[in-house]
C-alpha cells in the first residue's frame, strides 16, 4: 500500500465521509426519479401526441439506451480524465437534457432528449460509487457504498408520488414532474464544487504531490474536528500505473484479472435482466390474469417503499457477512419471491410476495455497487465499473422483448423459470469467480487480483 492510501484507510468516518455520501447519494436519487418517473409519463403522452405501441416502446427504452452509452463513456473516462470532472460534467448534462424533453412537443425529440439524459444519469450512476469508495476506509467501505445505492429507493417513491399526483393534476403535469426532477440538481451541481478528486487516482496517473495535498487538506479538517488520527500503516502491495484507453481494456481482462472482470459482467447482467424482467412485465401479466391490485396506488407505494430496507439492510450485511454473500443470498430470496407472486392467488398475497420482491431484487444492487467499486484497481477502476454497468444495461433492453416471446408460448411459468434461472447463475457466479472484499483495502485486493 502507498502512503497515501495508508493515509486514507486511517481515517475514521466523520462529517466529511457523511457530506460525500449525501453529495452522492442524492445524485443516485435524482437518477432514480427520472428513470421511474417516466413510466407515468408515457401513458400521458400516448393520449396527448397520439403515439402507437411502436412508439411508446421506442420512448420507454430511451433512457436504457442512454444509461448503456453514459456507463460505458464515464467508465473510461474516469479513468483517463479523472473521476470528478466525469461526475460534474454528467449531472449538468442530465439537467440540461431533462429540462429540454420538459419542452419538446414531438416524440422524436423527447425521445432524442431521453436519450441524452438517460447517458447524463447512467454515467453518473456509473461514476459514483467507485469515485467516493477510494475515500473510505475498509472497515466501513461495503457499508458506506451500500447505503449511497440506497438513495435510488428515495427516489423511486418521489417518482410514484410525483406521478400519481402532479403527472395527472394538469395538462403539463408531465412537464413539471420533469422541471421538478432537473432544477434541484443545479442546487447539488453548486454544493458539489468542494468535491475534491480521488486521491489514490491522483497518485495512479502519476500526480502524487496533489494527492498529499489533497489529503493534507482532508486530514486538517479532521484535526479541526478534533480527531487524533493514529500513524498511517504502509503495507506491501504490487504498484499501479494508469495507461490508455485501449491499455486500460486490455487490463481488465488480462491475467487473473480476466476472471473478475467476467464475473461482475455475468453479476450485472443476471440482476439487471431479472429485475426488468419482473418489474416491467410482472403487473401487466397479472392483470390479465384478472388481479388488477398491481395497478393500484398501495401496490405502487409498498413496492416502492420496500426497496429502502432493501438497500439498507444489504448495506448493513455487506460488512457482516461480506459483499459476495449478501448479493447471492439476496438474488436467491428475490427469486424465492419471484416464485411466490407467480403462485399468489389473492390480493394480499401478491402484494406480500411484490414487497419481498422488490426489497430483495433492489437489496441485491447495494451489494452489487459496492463489490463493482472494489474489484478493480484503481487505474481501471472506473472503467470496469462502467462497462460492467453497461453490459447489464444489455440486459435491461433484452429482458422485456424476451419476456415477451416467452409469455404466450410459455406462460408464467416460463417467464419466471427462465429469470430464477438467471438469478441462480448469477449468485453462483458471484460465489465461485469473486473474491473476497470484506476487511481488505482497495490495493489489497488488486494485488491478490495480479499476484
């Protein structure tokens, strides 16, 4: 280990790490409302511009498509530009873009202005978590990047609130619900100027004089605070460099490295293709089976609402029982809850089954951000990430077309075969090709990883 991340991992949590978690974490929330946000939108715009199927489907997968582009660009760039000018530069292009399809009046525009906020929002998700996991120490990595996740279900409920009381109160409900979306984040753009860049990415592309600045400012606050930080352990570990753009990939799948870059590559796409497969398809199917609860306003708010203790407490059991078996026991249970709504036979069941549901499928990505942020070092850190997170935005795209060929020659227990399926794999995987995290700083686990 540098010295200056022996600096970093002294460090106790104090009012500077909980700044960095809200700065985040209100970034994840802010992505979440517009991601959900849509889907109270498009039933509006279908009436209002008169749209087909066809179209309304092209809209709805606007913002996946942007959210594949914006992980797969802030990846790479994090790593070569650094990590902050990528995170300031994708929140302002999300506002930018969302109060333009606030605007528009055609669907081709909306649907161009989607797509440029959908890539403002996904590389932002996509940046977050690796950029402010290389500030924290390992005794509380798992935890603090846990909860930063857990902003998403804060707001997914602003999104359903936002929509079932603002979208249909007006004729431009929907575009204040967009306004309302965008114009607090000019708010988080201005607080986030104290951010300061990643120390231990200062030191990997060579710039170790800022980096001892950098902490030396860190570490004053800390004594202004009145903590007395203990000497800085120095512990042997293999040295990093940052290289090019194309270096940067050959990295990740280079020696043993390779195997860890395919596992969270099958770990992201086996999450993400199931929970899109259950949550975009899951109420209508049940509809047609005649249980209409899944449309209703208390359906909505208790899916929603369960996701917060579904991060939570997977932030919680990151650091107990470590990342790999909080994310495989809670892909297992999602499927177990899977299983359940498909079974359910009344309306209290499936709303039991839908909160379980969604508690452990959302549970399972604070397990998934937090392990994503450390298994790479730190010259390609964020480069894994994001192409990680864009290739399980793959899997967001797919599942719905797929679910719907599966549907009518298979009916539910198709559907739902094929997704538990897919959730097994993916906690076996995690299982049988991860490594351990828990208890180790960031260059310990990249040296294990190139050893």
């Amino acid at each position: 280990m540098s010295m200056i991340s022996a600096r970093i991992e002294r460090l106790p949590f104090a009012r500077f790490h909980t700044h960095l978690l809200l700065m985040g974490g209100l970034g994840y929330m802010f992505d979440a409302m517009d991601a959900a946000v849509l889907a109270f939108i498009l039933p509006v715009l279908r009436t209002a511009w008169n749209l087909s199927s066809v179209q309304i489907g092209v809209l709805g997968s606007s913002t996946y498509i942007g959210f594949l582009f914006g992980a797969l660009l802030a990846g790479t760039l994090g790593d070569l530009i650094g990590r902050r000018a990528v995170m300031m530069s994708a929140l302002a292009l999300y506002c930018a873009a969302s109060i333009v399809s606030a605007m528009v009046d055609t669907w081709p525009s909306f649907f161009a202005a989607r797509v440029v906020a959908g890539m403002g929002t996904g590389a932002e998700s996509a940046i977050i978590a690796p950029y402010l996991a290389e500030f924290v120490a390992r005794r509380y990595r798992g935890s603090f990047t846990g909860a930063l996740a857990g902003f998403f279900s804060f707001g997914f409920v602003a999104a359903a609130l936002l929509g079932y009381f603002i979208v249909p109160a007006s004729d431009n409900g929907w575009r204040i619900v967009l306004v309302i979306t965008a114009v607090p984040v000019v708010m988080l753009l201005w607080w986030r100027r104290a951010l300061p860049e990643s120390p231990r990415w200062l030191e990997s592309r060579g710039r170790g004089k800022e980096a001892e600045a950098l902490l030396d400012r860190i570490e004053a606050g800390f004594a202004r605070e009145g903590h007395v930080l203990p000497q800085p352990v120095v512990e042997a570990t293999v040295p990093a460099a940052g290289g090019t753009l194309l270096a940067n990939f050959a990295a990740l799948l280079a020696g043993r490295q390779a195997r860890i870059t395919i596992m969270t590559w099958i770990m992201w796409l086996a999450i993400t293709f199931s929970y899109y497969s259950f949550f975009v398809w899951i109420p209508g199917l049940l509809v047609q089976n005649g249980m209409s609860i899944t449309k209703s306003f208390a359906y909505s708010i208790a899916i929603y609402c369960a996701q917060i203790p579904g991060y939570f407490s997977a932030a919680y059991f990151n650091e107990r029982i470590g990342r790999q078996a909080t994310i495989a026991s809670y892909m297992l249970l999602g499927g177990v809850s899977a299983l359940g709504l498909a079974f359910a036979q009344s309306d209290q069941q499936i709303m039991a089954a839908g909160i379980f549901l969604s508690l452990f499928m959302n549970g399972t990505y604070a397990g998934v951000y937090a392990y994503t942020a450390e298994v790479f070092p730190t010259p390609v850190r964020t480069t894994g990430a994001g192409l990680a997170s864009a290739i399980g935005r793959i899997g967001a795209i797919v599942s719905p077309i797929l679910v719907g060929y599966l549907y009518p020659s298979f009916g539910f227990a198709g559907v739902f075969g094929v997704t538990t399926t897919v959730l097994l794999l993916g906690a076996v995987t995690v299982v049988l090709m991860g490594v351990p995290t828990r208890g180790r700083s960031l260059e310990e686990i990249a040296a294990g990883e190139v050893a």
